[in-house]
C-alpha cells in the first residue's frame, strides 16, 4: 500500500470527508495592492477593511501575485505608446519585484487563503504581445539561458521558502500562447518546451509538492488551448520523458473584448476537458464573474479547478467590471453587488465546509471544535496503529515512512496538545499530497499544520 492511501485510511478511519480534490478555487489576483494601499481604503456595507479580509470574507480562499526579475529595469525595447504609457520600468520602487512580494505573500498566509506565483520571468508585464528578455540576462547563450531560469525559479522559491510562504502552485510563464523569453522561447516550439521545463525543474528543486500550472488565453490566432496544450505536452516529452504530466493545471485568460462571448469560452473549456485529463482554471477575468465562475466549476469529471477574477479591486479597463467603485463619502474603494455573488458560490459550490471563508463559515462553536479535536485525536491514533500493524511486509519503506509521520504520538499533539486559543472551527483535509489540519481562529484567520505538528 502506499503512502498517500495508507493517509487516506487514516483519515476515513477518523470519520472526516476527505477528498482528493482540493475545494474549488475561488480566487483573485491582487498583485498592485502595495501601490493601491498608499492612497486608497477599501470598503464593505461602508466599514474600512483591510482587502485580504474583505476578500476572505466573501468567500475567496486563493490570492495570485506576478513576479518581475527586476522591475526597476527600463526595457531597450519598450517605448511609449500614443497615451505616452511605457511597460518599463514597472516600478521604480520594486512593486513585483521579490522582496515586494514576499511581503505580500506574508499577508496571504496571514489570512488563511492560498497562494499561486506567476513567474513573468521578465522585468515587466509578460503578453501574448510582448515577452521581453531580462536585461540581465541579455549576454547569455540559450544554454546559460535554460540554466538561468532554473537557478532563477530555484532561488526565488528559496526565498519564499525561508520567509515561511511557499507557494502552494506556480505559474511558468505568463500568457505564454506565443512561447516566452523572446527571442529565445519565441517561434521555435522545442526551445520554448525546453525553458518551461528548466522552470519546472527549478520549482521540483525547492518543493515537489507544489502545483504547476501553464497559462494561455483563450484564443489566439484560430488556435485554441487544446491544441496549444498538446504540441507542448508533446515537445516536453522529447525534452524529458514524462515531463508533460508535470502539469497540474492549464489556466485561462478571458476577457470578451478578446477572447470572444461566454459560448466560445464554454466551447474551449468543454474542448479542453474532453481531450486532457488535467485540472482547468480561468485564471484571469474581469467580467460575467458568476456565469465564468458556472462553467468552470460544472467541467466534467470535476475538472474545473477553480477561478482569480484579476485585480478586482480598481481594474475596469477592457470594459472589465471590478468588484469595487470608487466614491468620494468617504473616499476609497466602496464593495459592489458583483462582490456579493461570491459568497452566494461558497454556498452553491458547497465550499463553505471545507473552507471557512464567509461570514456564515465562521459561525461553529470553540466548544465543538474542542470536542471535535478531541475525537480527532483518539479515532487518529487508533487507526494510525491499525494501518501500521497491517502493511504488508514486503513494502517496508511505505510502512516506514507512515510511522515516522503520522504516528499517534505525532498526530495527537496536533489535535489537543498545546491548543490554538479562540478556535471557530477546525477542520482536516487532504491537498492532493498531504493531510493538512486547519483551524480558523475567531478573528477569521486560519492556522495550518501537517500531521506531524509543523504549521504550514
């Protein structure tokens, strides 16, 4: 038997639901709100909020943050537009650069949602119409080149790593459809193959466990995802064999301005699920929140991972329609009713048990969350010792490795050693590699530990 079965043994033996499939995605990217932050407040039903808590309130539980290399670099080949609007440099005090983001992603984990990491492996916005090499990469071969986005991908994720906010899935690449790095990754389908699996690479090197995901948009040029998807899967296959099924999650871009109405989306998430058995995001959108959010999650097979509406709190370019408007009494971000159709998905999506992310989700007692804990421990702890004793002898590294990592005397202080005070609600649940503990303290945050007592 192996391990991750022998975990869900245990965790059906201690009277959970536990599902393979982590609870849907309900996610935003909010990349911009250190910059926002300086001069705007943010409102729900009139009362200033901190954003990371409006958005966990109303039901979201993933926050997506892009990553610059260095976004204070002015880009050779950048140049004004007729607005007089340049992409670079994107920020001359580091917005989106590393450090600006670990900050950030402190502020995620904080609030008890999950964090995916768009690497744009450029100094500013990587598109389908721009994918502008580092400047100080501009001196390398592609050899160097492919080393350079490991090491790179490597040492970031190093650094989220050490600040104890390691992303739960990354982003290789930002609306690649056209390849990334240009020149290099550009026009030539094998070397562009070869730099995503040098970032792929660079993830598995700090973490395994985290999640892949591939971003293109909709359409491109008659060409849908599908086909998109299938000549890289092809391709990565000939840079490393089975390197396609490294990819977790294939992410969408939709803006109807683009990308077409509702029914060509319907057309190409239904496409995608019936020919790939891989997870299906739209992973940037800015309109039709709740009928976007409809035909992801009613994907076949469930398939749909999930969705992050883009920078909801001021983006209403594109004819895009933000979650907030902005009003002067008093000044600042006011909520709208698009942000209420949120916690009403919590409730049809049936999320608000697994994660407690809207008001109504925090309304379960300490008192049986205690009681529930102390169940845990004792149902954990007996079949901890039932799946030790009746492992085959012929797998002793299975059998081994469960013993040292969810043992009775591991799990047991987890559950009621050491309590978290003014706990709301616990819960466990299986991320798709581990069983995870979470339990939601009565200010609304969340704190997460594995079976062997480390908070995540």
């Amino acid at each position: 038997m192996n391990k991750i079965l022998i975990i869900l043994v245990l965790c059906l033996a201690a009277g959970f639901a536990c599902a393979q499939n982590e609870p849907y995605a309900l996610g935003a990217d909010i990349s911009k709100i250190q910059q926002d932050e300086k001069s705007t407040k943010y409102y729900r039903n009139g009362q200033a909020k901190d954003l990371f808590i409006i958005l966990k309130e109303s039901g979201f539980n993933y926050i997506r943050l892009r990553l610059f290399v260095d976004p204070t670099a002015k880009v050779t080949e950048d140049k004004p537009n007729s607005d007089g609007w340049s992409a670079s440099p994107y920020s001359t005090a580091g917005y989106c650069g590393l450090d600006s983001t670990i900050k950030v992603a402190k502020r995620i984990k904080e609030a008890g949602m999950k964090f995916l990491l768009d690497f744009h492996y450029s100094d500013t916005w990587a598109d389908p119409g721009k994918q502008y090499k580092p400047m100080s990469w501009r001196n390398i071969n592609f050899t160097q080149l492919t080393e350079k986005v490991r090491a790179y991908t490597k040492e970031s994720l190093q650094a989220f790593k050490n600040a104890g906010v390691l992303p739960d899935m990354v982003q290789v690449g930002n609306e690649v459809v056209g390849g990334m790095i240009h020149p290099d990754g550009q026009g030539n389908t094998q070397n562009f193959a070869t730099l995503v699996n040098a970032g792929i690479m660079g993830v598995r090197d700090v973490d395994a466990n985290i999640k892949i995901m591939m971003h293109t948009i909709t359409r491109h040029n008659n060409t849908d995802p599908d086909s998109w998807l299938a000549t890289l899967k092809s391709n990565l296959n000939k840079v490393e064999a089975n390197a396609a099924n490294k990819i977790d999650v294939i992410g969408l871009s939709y803006y109807p301005m683009w990308h077409g109405d509702l029914n060509n989306l319907s057309r190409v998430l239904t496409a995608l699920a019936n020919k790939n058995n891989i997870k299906i995001a739209v992973v940037e959108y800015a309109d039709f929140h709740r009928e976007v959010n409809d035909l992801v999650h009613n994907l076949p097979d469930n398939k749909g991972f999930g969705t992050f509406v883009w920078e909801p709190q001021w983006f209403d370019g594109d004819t895009s329609k933000p979650l907030f408007d902005w009003k002067n009494n008093p000044a600042g971000r006011h909520s709208n009713a698009r942000l209420e159709l949120y916690p009403q998905m919590v409730i049809d999506y049936g999320l608000s048990n697994v994660q407690s992310s809207s008001s109504s989700s925090l309304a379960s007692s300490s008192s049986r969350a205690s009681s529930s804990s102390a169940r845990s421990s004792s149902s954990l702890a007996s079949s901890s010792s039932r799946v030790s004793s009746s492992s085959s002898a012929d797998e002793p590294s299975s059998s081994s490795n469960i013993e040292s990592s969810s043992s009775s005397e591991d799990i047991t202080p987890v559950l009621s050693a050491n309590p978290v005070k003014n706990v709301e609600s616990l819960s466990i649940y299986f991320d798709g590699s581990r069983v995870l503990i979470k339990k939601t303290l009565s200010n609304g945050k969340a704190r997460i530990f594995d079976l062997k007592g480390k908070e995540r």
